[in-house]
C-alpha cells in the first residue's frame, strides 16, 4: 500500500479522510500545524497512522518533512482557511493569511514532493481546491482568487509532471459541513457561499480523495448539481451578476437555518 503524507489533517476534512484511508489499510502520516490538536482530533494510536507537525506556510519547514519522510507515495494537501467579508473593507492581512496557507504553503509542498516524485519517476499529488476555484463566489473574493490559484497550479503542474510519471488530481468540492464554512455563517456576507445549495458532509469529501487515490484523476468536482452550475458559470461569468440576486433569498433561508441548528 501506497505511503500517504496529509496535511491540514486535524480538520473536519482531514479526520474524516484519515479515518477512511485507515480502514483501507493506507500508512499514513497526518500533519497539522498543532501536534495537540492532532492528538485531539485521533486520541487512539493506530500502527500505521503517525502525527507530526507541519506549518505549510514555512519553505523551511517543509524541507525538513521531506528529510524525515522522503518515502511518500502521495501527497494529500488539505490545509485551508476562509475568511468571509467584502474585499475592499477587509484588512489586507486577511487575503494575506488566506494566500500564505491555501496557495503558497500547497505550492511549497507541490514543489519538494513534486521535485522528488519526478527524479523517482513515479508520485501523486492531490491538492484540495473549491468550487469557489471553478466560480467565482462574491462574500469570499480573497479565498476564491487562492482556490483559482491551487486549481490553475494543479492543472499546469499535471503536464509538466506526467511525463515522468508524477500524477496531479485536483478536488474542488462545494461549501462543507466544518468550522471553516459553520464559523463564517454568522457574517451576513457568507450568505452567497450557500447560493447554490446546502453542504457537503466530510465524508463525502474524503470518499473523494480515496476514489482519487485509487484511479488518479486530474480532477474531481462535487456535488454534481452544483458542478454543473460553477462550469456554466465558468463559461459564461456575465450569469453571475443575475444569479446570486435570483439565488440569494433561498440562499438567506438556508443560512438561518444553519445558524439556528449550530451551537
């Protein structure tokens, strides 16, 4: 069995993918920047599951990973922040935080794994990116312009990298069921986030990534529903301007009863 490095694993995401590639017998190193919070999240040790600490914002970090576990087969990369608000009226700090971690710390990881899979000759990055990367999502400018980028890096990189036998599979799920959705309802801006539907469930995200793991797509993108209406919006951006007003009614009904049903 493949050997799996994943990052941003103590997140709602994360635990479900560890827990779902452990019963399929997968070695696995799940890294987060908190080694306590790891230990929280998988308090029961496992003999093929081992925690370490990895801040994906650090070059220097991720560097010394790849001396400690220069043997992974694939590469999973789930770290990821959102921060909902109008652009303008955010603090410049916000969208810098949210590139260091969505867009700069996975490059840096594409680059090491992805420089030691191509001298290996063989290696699989799967990068975890949004359909706020496919369509752009108003409320979250900052974290759809990182999701872009980490769906734009992934496609490039799959046609410099397979030809030495390096495959990339980029994910691009709807809005999930984890703090980094549930945190950001209370801000009347994220309301456009659930424009197109409710959320996806953890689970769901991780049978992704195992179905990735196991056929090596470029890319995944779910629900389908929803797929098909970020690629409409894709093609024609100019939808956008009347469909987030048509949506956004419904949209308002979900989040309320969101925040009603979250503690």
């Amino acid at each position: 069995m493949p050997k799996i490095l994943l990052t941003g694993a103590a997140g709602g995401i994360g635990q479900a993918t560890v827990q779902r590639l452990l019963k399929a017998n997968h070695t696995l190193i799940a890294t987060d920047i908190s080694l306590e919070k790891l230990h929280a999240t998988f308090p029961e040790p496992h003999p093929n599951l081992r925690l370490d600490t990895l801040d994906v914002t650090s070059f220097a970090a991720w560097q010394d990973t790849i001396q400690k576990y220069p043997d992974i087969d694939i590469l999973v990369q789930l770290s990821g922040i959102m921060r909902v608000g109008w652009f303008v009226e955010q603090p410049i700090e916000v969208f810098e935080a949210q590139l260091r971690i969505n867009l700069l710390g996975l490059a840096y990881g594409c680059k090491v794994y992805g420089e030691i899979f191509k001298a290996r000759g063989h290696g699989h990055i799967v990068n975890i990116a949004s359909l706020a990367g496919v369509a752009p999502i108003p409320g979250i400018a900052g974290y759809a312009a990182t999701k872009f980028g980490v769906r734009g890096l992934s496609l490039s990189l799959s046609e410099e990298l397979r030809p030495y036998g390096v495959y990339m599979t980029v994910i691009c799920p709807g809005p999930v069921r984890t703090p980094l959705i549930l945190d950001e309802l209370p801000r009347p801006e994220s309301v456009f986030t659930l424009s197109a539907g409710g959320l996806l469930e953890p689970a769901d995200v991780a049978r992704s990534i195992e179905r990735a793991i196991a056929r090596r797509p470029l890319e995944i993108t779910l629900p389908f529903t929803k797929s098909v209406a970020a690629r409409l919006v894709s093609f024609f951006p100019a939808i956008q301007r009347w469909a987030a007003r048509l949506l956004a009614a419904g949209a308002e009904r979900r989040r309320q009863k969101l925040l009603k049903a979250t503690p």
